[in-house]
C-alpha cells in the first residue's frame, strides 16, 4: 500500500440508472441489479485498498450517481475546484461534496453558477504533473478551463469531445505513470488529436480500438504500474505488459449501465503541486455582434453551429429580437476557442456572416507594416467575396476591389483612408495591411421574410445545382435575365473551355455574341485554337464536327492553325486579312467584343494572343470583369475558379459544366446569386439561343 495515494469512494447504496443523461443510459432505467453493483464495487474498493488509501463519502439518497466520486471536483495538492453539474439531476450532489472537502480541510473554489464542469471527469493530470488535460464539448464547457488554470496554477491543454458515448474526457482518456497515455482517439476532434500527438510521443501513446473503448478500457484507475479497469481485450493487455503495465479486471458491468467504471467511482484525492510550474491557458475568448433577421434567415443557429463544428464553445450574453416581422434582431456572444489559431478561423468565418468582434467602440482595426514587397505580415486577414468595412480612425471605410484571397491594405490620403484588397504579390513596402479579426465586418443585405419569399424575376438564382429536369426552365430564366442586361446596357461576361467547341456549341456562343449578349471573353488558348480549327478545317481536335467522327492526320490540325494563325500575327490580324471568316473569335474581332486569353502549362503553340504572362493574365481578367452584372461559365473549371475567386459577390454567375462537383464548388460560395447548371454545355448554348429568339424584349414591346 502506498501511503501518500488516497482515493475517495462513495458506496452504492442508493445507486440505480434512475434517468438518463447519456446514451447508455438509454434503455437500462432501473435495469441494474443493485446487489451487483454492491458487489462489483466492494471488489474494485478492495483492489484500490491494496495499493492506496480510500476514503469515503457518504451516499446520499435521491442522488443515485454520487457512487461516481470523479465527478466531485477537481483535486491539486490543498485546493479543490468544485463540480458544477450540467444536468438538473446531478446538482443536489455538489453540496455533498463541498462538505467532505471542507471537512478535509481542502480550499473550495467554485465556478459561476452557469458554467458547468464536471470535476476530474472531464480534467485529468499528466501524471508526472506537468499539465492539466481538460475535456470540454458535452458536459464541461470551454470558459471553465481559464479558472482551472489561474486557481491551480497549472497549464490547461484543452481538448474537444465530439463522440457523445464518451462524454466526459475520463472515458477515452486515461494518463499513466511515465507520461503514457491510454486513449481512444475517435471521441477527439482533429486538432485535439493533433494537441495529443504533439505532448504524447508516439512510443507512449496507446490508442485503443473502439471493442476496448466501449468496455470503458480507458476509464481505469493508475497506481504507479498498475492498471485497474473493468475489462481489456489480450491485445491491450499485452500491449501494457509491453510497456511495463499491470492490469487488473474487475467487472464494473452494472456501473457501465450509467455510464462509468473504475475511473468514474473514483477520485484522486492526493494529487502533488509541482511548484516549478504555473498557470498557462491558452483558451480564448471574444465578444461578437449580430444583427439581422437572426432567427428567420437561420443566421444565429449557423454561427452558433460553425463555432462549435470548429472545436470552440458559446454563450448568448444577449438575444433582441425584432419586435415586428421587419424590424431586425440582435445578439451578443461570447465565443471561445481553445487556442488563438482556432479562435482566427472561427472569427474569419463569423465575420463572412455578417458578425463584428467587439468592442464596437475601436477607433482602428489593427494594422502591420509590410517589409518585404510581395509579402503580407503573418497575421493578415484573408478577404472573402463579401463586400467589406474596416475601422479607420473611428470610421467605417469600404474596402475597394472587393475579392477573395487578398489582403486588405491601407493607405492615407488627402482625401482620407483609403483601404484596397490586393493579392499578396502587389503588396509594396511601407503599405499597412490589416491583421487579425478585430474592426473588420462584411455588409450583408439584410431582407425582410417577405423580401425572401416573394417571387422575384431571379428566385431561380437562389444557390443551387439543377438537376437535367429544370435545366431547361432555368434556361429559359437566364435567357430572360441576359435579354435584360443587354436592353439595359449591362454586361455579360463568358468565360469557356475547348469542350464549348467540341459538343457543337461554337455556333451558338457564337451568335451570342454577334447578337450583343457578350460584352467580354474569357478563356484558354484551346478555345481559341479549337473554334479556329474548326472555322477553317471542319474539325475540333481532328473529330470531324459534322460526322462526328475522326478525321485522318487530324490530329495535327490544331497546330497547323496555331501556325496560321502566328503567321498572321493575331486573331484579329487573321480576320483582317480575311483568313478566318466564322466563329467565336471572329464574331468578337468583329463585334469589338474583348476577349483575354490565359495561358496554361498545357498550351500548344501558343496562338500569339495568348497571354502566357500569368500574372499579367490575371490583370487583363480583373480589368474585364470590372463592373459584370452577370458571368457564363461554360465549362472550363480552371478558368472559372480564376474567375470566381476575382469576383466580389453580388455578380450573378450561371456556372454549366457535366460534372457536379465543379457545378457545386463554384455555385457554393455562400452567394445567393450563383446557380450551377449540370448539363452538356452544347446542349445548354443550344437551348439559350432558341430560349432568347423566342423572347421578345420588353423594351421592344413598349416601343
Ligand atoms: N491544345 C491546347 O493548347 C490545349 C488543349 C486543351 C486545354 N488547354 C488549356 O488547358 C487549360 C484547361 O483546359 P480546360 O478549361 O478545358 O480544362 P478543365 O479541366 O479546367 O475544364 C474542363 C471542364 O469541362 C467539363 N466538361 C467536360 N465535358 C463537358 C460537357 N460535354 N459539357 C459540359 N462540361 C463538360 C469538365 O467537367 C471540366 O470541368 C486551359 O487553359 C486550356 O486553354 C490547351
């Protein structure tokens, strides 16, 4: 027996499943047999008694789950923190519990009243003292875990429980003796698991598979080398014995019932205080703003869920709501996150909804120099497509050229703050670049419940992926919304890849344009080579596009145009002299239509026209999407993600490709003005023509 180690106990005596709490107490309400869990407890009580000293508490009737004397508090050297139960049902314990510790002579600290923890169930020690693991996700929160830390004076690792069979950490997560660890990974989040990994080296980590985490393996009590638990597959057994472990089974079936085993029936009462170490936590928290249609548009339960999908926890510390059906809501939460990196990317992706990190009263949002051209300072906001606002000298100043995946760079002027997104290659030394999350917001259009659900001319372009059945009803809209750009002065832009020619859609693209319903063309040099081809020989990529079948040596075709057309010394020189007389590109020499076309890695050639200075490519794409009302993306999945990362949102895009997931990812940019058609883009070109010679223009019929 160790004297220095004691335990505390609580008998079963009034222990029974009496609700439930957790998901294996489903079904075994009043199930358990009480003489065996008398039994099994008395058994693990005279294991622990052989190695340690074991205090007990008194049980307590009406409090069936005392018996699990974990969940009392947290225990380090004189100072205990005391449990705050989540659940109704376990409350009436805490003062139970309060009593022993005071009668020991122990300092009480104790949570605000709504902060649950749930004690050395969710917050377990290194065993060589070095830190304190905590739980949080089901029964403990997140913000109890700084009060842990400044009380005990100990660092605080926290991580995230998502498996709500292991809901408090002591479930799938047991530290041994010589900075071992028994664990099962499967109940951790990602970057809980990454924490682990980057403590635990990997010879002293043992994962277990879940036929062991169920049997509760990791909710086992550690003496020095010995293990006691209810029950461990030979494979772990032998694992342990690998690494100097003893294990003892006890049966704790009855226990399991409610959830628990040897862990859960145990606390550690003697825990030594390393006093060379001191409180560190990194968990951290802010305050944020909304305002909007909250509750109707689903606003809040997004941010609420994406705060918690990405490992952090919340608190509404206030709730508006809008007292007519158009008056807007607000609300203010705290959020917290377990480190400053995750605290970043869950404030990056509240603000794209529309939140402001308080306080709202900050005269400037923070500003670093940059000291290297082309390079941006580490902690820079990423803009998004959403149209955004930064804190400048207690004013809200809009950032210019609105675009994703830039930063935001400010400069003074005469007239005032100027902010610019810039993409990080044209940052210049001396520019202020905005960083981390603090006075910046994106401007959500806030509507109404009845501007939502009325019908309006472009319902259609609620994000969406059609499927074959609508296409030709969505068709139908999008030549209507493009008959009205045009009537209006408005500009459409096309951005295409070769397969536009090779199922046949050339001639309509190209009767788009001659019709005024092109303002701008954005492709590939295989567009262009391709509707060459096929003006002057027939072919596109030396299919025959009449027969539909190859032609011989056709294959060489392209290159022989690329030549042409070099000789020539551009498209445009080639329409001039009267080489090239049809298609696509000649209708927009014609049409005075500009067109801009990127080079790539897989370009033959290239046509002269093609830009294969990439970055100068981008700058021509940005110049001629400048002030688009609505983009055609036919089929080039390169060229329209170039374009759909320039553009900010608020242009309508139609995006058609025969593959949904490029459908999805361009569609999907949380833009209520993008629709994904999944058809084949000939099939579609064809069908827009017919849809706009059968519209008649509004205009005209006033006329
Ligand atoms: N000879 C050449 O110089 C040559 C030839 C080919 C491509 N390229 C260049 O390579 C780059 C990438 O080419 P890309 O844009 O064609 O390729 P990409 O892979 O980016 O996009 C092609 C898209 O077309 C879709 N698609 C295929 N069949 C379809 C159909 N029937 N209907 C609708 N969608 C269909 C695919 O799902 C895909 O998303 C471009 O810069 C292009 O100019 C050059």
């Amino acid at each position: 027996m160790t004297d220095s180690i004691r335990f505390l106990m609580c008998s079963p005596n009034h222990y029974d499943v009496d609700y439930v709490i957790n998901p294996w107490m489903e079904g075994n309400i009043h199930k358990s047999s009480r003489d065996r869990a008398v039994e099994q407890w008395q058994k693990l009580h005279h294991i622990l008694k052989e190695y340690s000293l074991v205090d007990l508490v008194e049980p307590q009737p009406g409090w069936p789950d005392m018996v699990f004397t974990a969940n009392a508090g947290l225990v380090l050297g004189k100072n205990v923190v005391l449990s705050r139960f989540l659940h109704k049902e376990r409350q009436g314990e805490e003062p139970h519990f309060k009593k022993w510790f005071e009668d020991g002579g122990y300092t009480v600290y104790e949570l605000p009243k709504d902060l649950p923890f749930e004690g050395a169930g969710d917050a377990l020690l290194d065993r060589e003292g070095r830190w304190l693991w905590a739980g949080y996700g089901f029964r403990s929160e997140l913000d109890s875990h700084p009060y842990l830390a400044k009380w005990l004076d100990i660092e605080v690792v926290s991580l995230r429980l998502i498996d709500e069979r292991f809901y408090h950490l002591d479930t799938c997560f047991c530290p041994l003796t010589g900075g071992y660890l028994l664990y099962y990974p499967a109940a951790f989040d990602s970057y809980s698991n990454r924490l682990i990994e980057m403590r635990v080296a990997p010879e002293k980590r043992i994962a277990l598979e879940e036929a062991d985490a169920v049997n509760f393996a990791c909710n086992a009590v550690n003496i020095d080398r010995t293990v006691v638990m209810n029950k461990a597959s030979d494979a772990l057994k032998q694992r342990l014995a690998g690494v100097g472990f003893d294990v003892i089974e006890t049966p704790l079936t009855e226990f399991l019932k409610a959830g628990g085993a040897a862990k859960c029936l145990t606390l550690r009462v003697t825990e030594p205080v390393r006093t060379e170490l001191h409180a560190n936590v990194l968990v951290e928290s802010r305050v944020i703003r909304m305002e909007g249609h909250l509750l109707d548009s689903g606003l809040i339960s997004r941010a609420l869920d994406l705060i918690v999908e990405n490992g952090g926890s919340f608190q509404v510390l206030n709730f508006q709501l809008g007292e007519q059906r158009q008056s807007t809501s607000n609300a203010q939460v705290k959020v917290s996150a377990p480190s400053h990196d995750v605290m970043e990317e869950i404030m990056t992706q509240l603000i794209d909804l529309g939140a402001v990190a308080l306080p709202q009263e900050l005269c400037d949002t923070n500003l670093e120099p940059v000291i290297q051209d082309g390079v941006a300072p580490d902690d820079f906001y990423v803009t998004t497509i959403y149209p955004t606002e930064v804190r400048i000298q207690c004013e809200w100043v809009k950032v210019q050229n609105q675009r994703m995946d830039g930063a935001i760079a400010v400069t003074h002027t005469p007239n005032g703050p100027v902010a610019r997104c810039k993409v990080l290659r044209d940052l210049k030394v001396g520019e202020q670049v905005v960083v981390g999350v603090e006075g910046i917001r994106t401007v959500r259009k806030t509507e109404s419940r009845e501007q939502r659900n009325a019908p309006s001319e472009f319902t259609f372009m609620g994000s969406g992926v059609s499927s074959e059945r609508r296409v030709e009803l969505v068709v139908e809209q999008i030549a209507w919304e493009m008959r009205q750009i045009r009537d209006q002065g408005g500009k459409v832009v096309v951005t295409a890849g070769p397969v536009v020619i090779h199922t046949g859609g050339s001639q309509h693209l190209a009767r788009l344009i001659k019709e005024g319903y092109v303002q701008a063309l954005l492709g590939g040099n295989a567009i262009a080579v391709h509707d060459i081809e096929q003006a002057l020989m027939g072919t596109s990529l030396g299919v025959d596009m009449q027969r539909g079948v190859p032609v011989r040596g056709g294959h060489r075709h392209h290159l022989k145009v690329i030549n042409l057309i070099r000789r020539c010394g551009s498209i445009a020189a080639a329409v001039e002299q009267g080489v090239l007389t049809q298609g696509v590109m000649y209708e927009c020499v014609r049409n005075h239509v500009p067109f801009s076309l990127a080079g790539s890695i897989r370009d033959d050639g290239p046509l002269p026209d093609t830009q294969m200075d990439l970055i100068k490519a981008q700058a021509e794409y940005a110049k001629l999407l400048e002030g688009t009302d609505l983009i055609l993306m036919l089929s080039s999945m390169l060229h329209s993600i170039g374009v759909g990362n320039m553009t900010p949102a608020g242009v309508k895009m139609v995006c058609v490709d025969i593959n949904p997931s490029v459908v999805t990812k361009l569609s999907d940019r949380g833009s209520v003005e993008s629709i994904g058609v999944v058809t084949d883009v000939g099939l579609f070109l064809s069908l827009l023509v017919q849809q706009l010679e059968k519209l008649t223009s509004p205009y005209q019929q006033a006329v």
